[in-house]
C-alpha cells in the first residue's frame, strides 16, 4: 500500500470528529465533504469547532432548477436523497447559527470544458 506524507496542518480524520478533535479553528474549509455525515449535521457539529468570528468554506450539492429530467431525478434520488434546493441550504446554514457571507455556483461551462471534456477520452 503506498503511504501519502500530509503536511504538518492536514488531518485525517472521521468528519464527524473535528469538533471532538479541534477548538478554536479560524478557517474550516470542505469541499464535497459535508454530505457524508449529512450537510444540516456537519454544519451543527463543526459550529462548536471554529472559534468566533473565524470562517467556513463549505461545498453542497444543490438543486439549481424547479424541475430536472426525470432521469436525473431518480440518479440523484439514489446518490444523494438529501439533496436540497440553493435556497433550501442557505437557510440549513442560517439555522445552525452562519452568517453567509458569499455564495458561488460553478458556471456549467467549468464542469463541461473543466471536467466532463478531460474525463471523456479517459473513459472511453
């Protein structure tokens, strides 16, 4: 098994320990992490963890359309149940005591010529 060397400020650990493990934190940042112990929970445990007027950067999947292709709908339905609206997240961060300060969505175009177009010829 190949062993990967973390710099000195990285931590590995269960996503649902970091309040457990760290107090007083002034940057928690999470990329397309917070759903595995669920977004509304992640937000809740990590608040005790990140020191006043310090900040969290957090990714969530988000429903950015009324209505998606049936198709869609049932992919996502089995991935990912708890997928909720933009609006519908704003305010699960609202309630478990954030101030938002800024919100970003990814423009289509990065996941398309950023990802979708490398991944492509990879997978054929």
């Amino acid at each position: 098994m190949r062993q990967i060397a973390l710099p000195s400020y990285a931590n590995c650990m269960d996503m649902a320990n970091i309040s457990n493990n760290f107090q007083g934190i002034s940057l928690l940042w999470s990329e397309s992490a917070a759903y595995n112990i669920g977004f509304p929970n992640a937000l809740k445990s990590w608040r005790t963890a990140v020191k006043t007027g310090g900040f969290v950067v957090v990714s969530e999947l988000s429903w950015l359309q009324d209505e998606a292709h049936i198709d869609v709908q049932k992919f996502w339905q089995n991935e990912y149940p708890d997928m909720r609206t933009f609006d519908e997240n704003l305010m699960v961060a609202e309630d478990a005591g954030y101030n938002i300060l800024a919100t970003y969505t990814v423009p289509r175009e990065t996941w398309i010529e950023g990802f979708y177009d490398i991944l492509e010829p990879r997978a054929k």
